[in-house]
C-alpha cells in the first residue's frame, strides 16, 4: 500500500522530508498499523521511481525519531507506540510557534496582533476546507 | 562492501583541442549514478572510454571487474549501451534488431521483450525509419533492457521524449534495479531526472569532475540563505560561501557547506537570516560551474 | 577470434544489403544481352558496360558496409556489442569480399556461358575475360582497403575513379599485349604462360591488399 505515496514536484522540501511526513500521516490517520511491515527500500524505491538513496534516508531518519524500527535483515515494520508520530507534530508545533515569536519581535507586533493573525490563518484553513468539500459534494 | 561496476583511476585523454584530465570514478554495484555537465564536457568521452571505444592515454578504468580496453568484449556481453551516437538502421524492422541482439546476447528475455513492447507501445514489425525519435530511443532502450545487463550505460536517455514517455523510461530504468546486482550509469541534460532516481551524482565540466558525491550530501550541503542587511552594514565574510547575490540591503549568499552554524553567524552581524532556501541540482550545477570558471576557491 | 560474432556481422550485412546484390545481376545481364547483337562496337559497349556495374555494385557495397556505417552511426552501435574492433575489421573485409562474390560469380558464368554458347563470339575471349574478371575482384581490395583505413568519403570516392579508369586502362594494356592479343579473336581457349601469370599477380595483389588492411586497421587504438 506504501507504494502508491505522491511525491510532488512542486514541495520545494526534499524528496525523502514529502516521503517520511507522508508514512507518518499513514501511521496518524491509521492505515499504517503498529507493527506492519513495511516495503524494503529496493521496492519502495522502484514503485516511486526515487533512488534508493532516498528511501534509504528516509527510512533512517524515521528510525532515529522512533516512527518505525528497522532489523537488520529482516526489513523495517511500523514502530509499536502509535503517539510516536504525534510527539513528533508536538515538537513542530513548538519550533514554529518559538519562530513565530521571533518574527512578531521583529516586526514589532503586540501579542494582540499576533493572536489576530494566528485566528485568519486558522479561519482561512478552515473555510478552504468547507469550501473543498463543498465542491466534493456538487460533483 | 559492494564490487565496484565502474572504477576509473586517472584516466586522461588528449585531443587537439580538449583534455579529458585525471577523471577518477567509482560507481559501486547496484548504484544508479548520474552525470551533469555542458556540452563538450567530457561525459560523451569518458562514456566512450567506459565502453571501449576510445582509448585512454593514461589511467586505469575496469568496468564490471573488467580491465578495459584489453577486455572490451567481456565487459560488453553485461553491458547494454544506448546513445546518441548508437542508431539503429533505418531499413530494418525492430522485429529484426530484436532477433539480432537475441542471437547475440545469451541471456535474452523475450517475455521481458514482449513486455516493454506493451508498455512502450511499439510494433515490431516496424521499420526503424517509420519511427518517430522518441520511439526510436525508445526502441534502442528495449533492446539494451531485454538482454538483461549488469550495468546499464545511458547516453541522454530521455532526451527529446514527451513527458509520458519519459515517465515509463524512468519507471523501467529504476525497475531494473529491483535486482541489486544491476548498475547504471547515465548522462543527462535533464537535472530532474537525475535529481529523481541517481544515488550518486557527478558534476563534469571542462574534462574535469568538478565535484561528485551522494545525491542527498549535494543536496543538503547547498543552501541559499536570503539576508536582510541592516543600513550600512556590510555582507556577512563567511567560509563556504561561494556566491553573493542580490542588492546591498538584501544580500542572497550562496553556500556548498551549510551548517545550521551559518544562520546564528549571519544573525550575530546584524542581519536578519529571511531564508534559507533549498536548491535544485540544477541550480547546484549552475552555481559550481560559474563559481569554477570564475576561479573562486570553492 | 570470435567467429561466430564474425559470421553474424557478416550475415548483418547481407541483410541488409540483399536487394542491391541480388539486383545488380539481371542488370549485368542485360548488358551481355547487348554483346549477343553481334558487332565488334556492341561489343566493346557491353564489356565496358558489365565491368562498371560490377565495380559500381561492388563498391556500393563498401560504401554501406563500412563509410555509411560510420556516419549512420549504427557503427556505435555495432561496437557496443560484445566484439573487438579486430573481429569488426575482419567481418567488414570478409563480408565485402564474400558478399561481392556472388554477382562477381553470376556475372563471370553469364559472361562464359556468352562465350562459350552463344553462336559467332570467339572462344578465345575466354582468359581474356577471367582476367578482367580478377581484375575487377583487385579494383574492389584496393577500394575497401581504402574505405576502411582512410574511414573518409573523399578518399574512397577517389579510388572508385582511379579504379574505373584503371581497370579500362589494364583491360586495353592486355587487349595488345602481344601474348594475348594473338589468341584473342581464335576460336579456342589458347591459355598462355602470361595468363597465368597475371592471375597470379592478381590473386597475390588481393591477399596483400587485405593481409595489409587487416594489419593496419587492428593497431588503431579509437574506433570512434
């Protein structure tokens, strides 16, 4: 099922960051169960026609973090703790919301401004999601 | 630690009016390695050295533990070669070409054959000058692909093919590496498809290597960082920094040795670090040949 | 050498030059057609006739097998499979030699069987003929020697002249060599010393030319 992940052309991040955030999202969501096996790097290499290099990034960089757990000889599966990926998003959130405190410094916003922007930005996500499945419903 | 399937130890070549000079290489088993540089760069030439065809003035180039050119025929019973140079002719039918290469190479797949007839939609019993370019690349590939050789040798493989075609060439190119033991080597103009399935990646210029190394090092080690410089203050002198672009107040430094150290540097002057981009191989290759022709220390 | 590898390029090359071979005998055949009526100047018309479409056919040959090659670049693509450059040179001299022979062959019987059936032509043309024949078989070394070592169209298009006029030249030089000329016109087949002299020198001209070609061709060190 690993072998149909989308890489985008467009993601200015590198190919192995769009792959390990895609395998965490399957973990998240649930359609990667703790402890399912996952495609050796060849495979997965030669379905999204990446090299090998990359997966092999990829998948190292997941080990490190703790999403999944490889044995030597015997491939990579699914690590058992299922919060591993959300810890993950935790610390994400941390960075950003410590560079976002930089930036309004700079700027000289007031913490009022700031809480503003935060709630556009969340209406904006959440209308263009209504708006999506609006659109999904007319088709 | 893997065989190595291409091992080039200074090799030079002297012709009138360019030098191939001191090219080391070392592609290891079941690696995909890619080669960027302008025209007349070199890589025709030291692919045609690879192959035997053109023989080195000094240095030693084994492929496949082969000792070439002494061993030529060897090493091409494992080898499949599609170039630019390599055409097909023009008053026979693919059918033919195949039944050729088939009566030549022993370990011939025709079911693989007949397979990437399908998925390359072509006829055999079509004459090569029918053939449209694509078709005709297309055609040279199944025929260096269905003998199934140990290293692969691509000259511009996807060169002149529209965006589906190349889509199922690349599939097919990386396919042949589900089995480990399988190499390839290719040159291309089209960075993207380097950047996509290379392990290691070469940079030629001039009949130099200007630099080689895995693909995710060049990619990680190459940054471009957007600066905003306060009012007269001067651009931050840091080492590794290879290019600065951009104006007075909003300096862009391009840098082939980023480390997160740079951004708390550049800070520690006075500016403000904006960004600090990614950049494409292809943009890496640019900035290596213009920081080397401009003679920087790099 | 691998011969088998050999052999295939070889068979290559009758392949893909099957029409031009098999076509060139019925028009060398027509031109025998011409000698049958009668006159000393038909005569003369047709000889001259077959020996240039059989220098023509013979070196069209080259100029695809070897020349046309090179700048199709299928030679790339010939030499990225499994021979060496000397096992190549070998097929290119044997293939143009053997390939050749077969129109070379027909054209030589039609030519006898002229001779020797056709009512009213003397039977003494008959060494003349074979000589010329050879000779023809020379013309051809000497350009695929040029072909294949000066690899350039202009040095081989200039030795398909020089051959064209030598070979004319050769053909009036036996024509009044004095041995010859004698039996020439007589109804019998009269086989002199000088004959077979010549066709010595001919077949020795033919193994030296290609003994040499080979020799040099296989210390080339770039193929492309």
């Amino acid at each position: 099922m690993l072998t149909d992940l989308v890489i985008s052309q467009s993601d200015s991040r590198p190919m192995y960051v769009q792959i390990m955030e895609q395998i965490r999202q399957r973990i998240a969501v649930g359609e990667l169960t703790p402890g399912s096996e996952l495609p050796s790097i060849r495979e997965l290499a030669v379905a999204l026609r990446v090299s090998v290099i990359t997966i092999k990034r990829a998948y190292l960089e997941l080990e490190h973090e703790g999403t999944i757990v490889t044995q030597h000889g015997k491939g990579s599966t699914v690590a058992p703790d299922p919060d591993l990926s959300l810890r993950f998003y935790q610390q994400q959130m941390t960075e950003h919301v410590e560079q976002v405190a930089r930036l309004g410094k700079l700027l000289g916003l007031s913490h009022r401004e700031l809480a503003r922007r935060l709630r556009e930005a969340t209406d904006r996500l959440n209308n263009a999601e209504t708006g999506a499945e609006l659109m999904k419903e007319r088709v | 630690m893997s065989e190595l399937a291409v091992h080039f130890e200074g090799v030079t070549k002297q012709y009138p009016l360019f030098t191939l000079d001191h090219i080391d290489l070392a592609l290891p088993a079941g690696c995909v390695m890619g080669f960027i540089g302008a025209n007349g760069a070199g890589k025709s030439t030291t692919i045609r050295i690879l192959m035997g065809l053109v023989h080195q003035d000094r240095g030693a180039v084994h492929v496949l533990g082969h000792a070439m050119p002494r061993e030529q025929v060897a090493a091409k019973l494992d080898i499949g070669f599609v170039s630019e140079d390599t055409r097909l002719y023009r008053a026979a039918t693919l059918a033919w070409h195949m039944e050729f290469i088939r009566s030549v190479f022993p370990r011939w797949d025709q079911a693989y054959a007949q397979q990437l007839l399908r998925r390359f939609d072509l006829r055999p019993e079509q004459k090569i000058k029918g053939l449209s370019h694509g078709q005709r690349v297309k055609a040279a590939l199944l025929l260096a692909l269905a003998r199934r050789p140990r290293l692969l040798v691509l000259d511009e493989p996807t060169t002149g093919l529209d965006p589906v075609a190349r889509r199922e060439v690349l599939g097919e190119l990386m396919a042949v590496l589900a089995d480990e033991e399988r190499t390839i080597l290719f040159s291309s103009h089209n960075t993207l498809d380097v950047e996509q399935i290379s392990d290691r990646i070469v940079f030629i210029d001039r009949g130099r290597i200007m630099d080689a190394d895995d693909k995710d090092v060049f990619l990680d080690r190459w940054r471009r960082l957007r600066l905003v410089m306060p009012p007269d203050a001067a651009v931050p002198r840091l080492p590794g920094i290879v290019e600065v672009g951009g104006s007075p107040r909003l300096p862009v430094l391009t840098t082939n040795h980023f480390d997160t150290a740079m951004v708390s540097l550049c800070q520690e002057t006075g500016a403000t670090v904006q960004a600090v981009d990614c950049m494409t191989l292809e943009e890496i290759f640019l900035a290596s040949v213009q920081n080397r022709r401009e003679g920087q220390p790099a | 050498m691998n011969t088998s590898m050999v052999r295939r390029l070889i068979l290559k090359d009758w392949y893909l030059n099957r029409w031009m071979l098999l076509g060139s005998i019925p028009a060398g055949l027509i031109s025998l057609g011409i000698i049958l009526t009668g006159n000393k100047a038909a005569f003369l018309l047709g000889v001259i006739l077959l020996v240039m479409i059989a220098v023509g056919v013979g070196a069209q040959l080259v100029m695809e097998t070897t020349l046309y090659e090179r700048r199709e670049q299928t030679l790339a693509f010939v030499m990225s499979l499994p021979v060496s450059w000397r096992e190549y040179t070998a097929a290119k001299i044997v293939a143009n030699l053997v390939l050749f022979l077969l129109p070379w062959a027909a054209l030589l019987a039609g030519a006898l069987a002229l001779i020797l059936f056709a009512p009213g032509v003397p039977h003494g043309f008959v060494p003349y003929v074979v000589i010329m024949a050879v000779e023809v078989l020379v013309s051809i070394c000497l350009i695929v020697a040029t072909a294949l070592i000066s690899e350039s169209q202009g040095w081989t298009t200039a030795a398909i002249l020089m051959a064209t006029l030598g070979i004319n030249g050769f053909g009036y030089y036996v024509a009044h060599n004095a041995s010859i000329a004698t039996g020439l016109w007589g109804s019998s087949i009269h086989w002199t010393a000088t004959v077979s002299v010549l066709l010595l020198a001919e077949f020795a001209m033919i193994g030296l030319t290609l003994g040499l070609t080979f020799l040099i061709q296989s210390r080339r060190t770039d193929c492309l």
